[in-house]
C-alpha cells in the first residue's frame, strides 16, 4: 500500500511555501475495489485538482475508469503502483518508473525513467536521475547527467541539454 511520508507534506519548498494539509483528504481503504471507488468519488466532485492514489491491483478497465473521471471532473489522477506491476495494462498517458539511487550527500536521489508516453515515439533519452536539495526541498537534474562525455554541454546558445 502506498501511503504519504508526513515528513515530505510539512517540508518548504525552495520558495519557502509549505502544502497546506487543510485542503488534502486521505483514504485509507486497503481493498482495490473500494481505492477505486474513493479515487473515482474524488475525481469527479472537482473539488481537487490533482488526486494522488495507490493504484496497486488495478487492471486496464479500472485505469480506464479513472481516466474517464479524471476527464469528467476535469482533474488529474497520478497512481503509484509497485514496481512488480509495471508490465501490467494501463490507460494512463504517460508512465514512469521511479527508483531510490545512491547518493553520498545529505541529499535524496532518485532515478526517473520514462516508460511509456502515449502519442510520442520514445525518446533517445528517457532516464534521468533527480535530487532533493537537503537545505531548499528544491528538485534539479544531477549535473552529470546533464554533460555526458561525448554529448554537447553547453553550447554556443548557453543552453545545457537535459535528454
């Protein structure tokens, strides 16, 4: 089961605002039947933009059912599923793997794959590798993936190429 860490919800971000908690509604529902039901609920009543699920067990038809109340409600649903089920049917537009990676700093590090994006041919680069300043909360691309050996850095245009 997917649940939040609380230490993330009360962090700042680099512009020093924090998420306000009074807008949020957690469902604790361990059964893939009623997730679906309380995921479906919240995307249609527009009361929230974006809803965060635990997708574990769902199949095509219940992906596609969300994808249908994400469009009626006029919000977008973001599923975290177990790394187990990537292989599984899916109607969402875009998937992504996402994986803890080593980092010596006080930093966190992850890897972030693109798995499949619906209407796009696959890009030459589709993994990038992420990091939460420790002092900010502020997300960037670690520099050495940004100027692989044998890839143009920057440029003449002073514009650093990211995949």
């Amino acid at each position: 089961m997917v649940w939040p860490y609380p230490g993330s919800l009360n962090s700042a971000g680099s512009d020093g605002a924090r998420l306000s908690l009074e807008g949020c509604l957690f469902v604790r529902a361990g059964r893939p039947g009623d997730r679906l039901w309380a995921t479906d609920l919240a995307l249609r009543s527009r009361a929230a933009a974006a809803v965060i699920a635990d997708g574990s067990g769902f199949d095509l038809g219940a992906t596609r059912r969300l994808q249908l109340a994400a469009e009626a409600g006029d919000g977008m649903c973001l599923l975290a599923r177990p790394p187990w089920e990537r292989c599984e049917l899916s109607a969402a537009a875009t998937r992504w793997l996402v994986s803890r990676a080593a980092c010596s700093s006080t930093d966190r590090r992850w890897t972030v794959e693109l798995l499949r994006c619906k209407g796009m041919r696959p890009a030459a680069q589709s993994e990038w590798v992420v990091e939460q300043d420790h002092a900010t909360g502020a997300l960037r691309v670690v520099a050495d993936v940004l100027d692989r050996p044998g890839e143009a850095g920057v440029g003449s245009s002073g514009i650093r190429r990211t995949g």
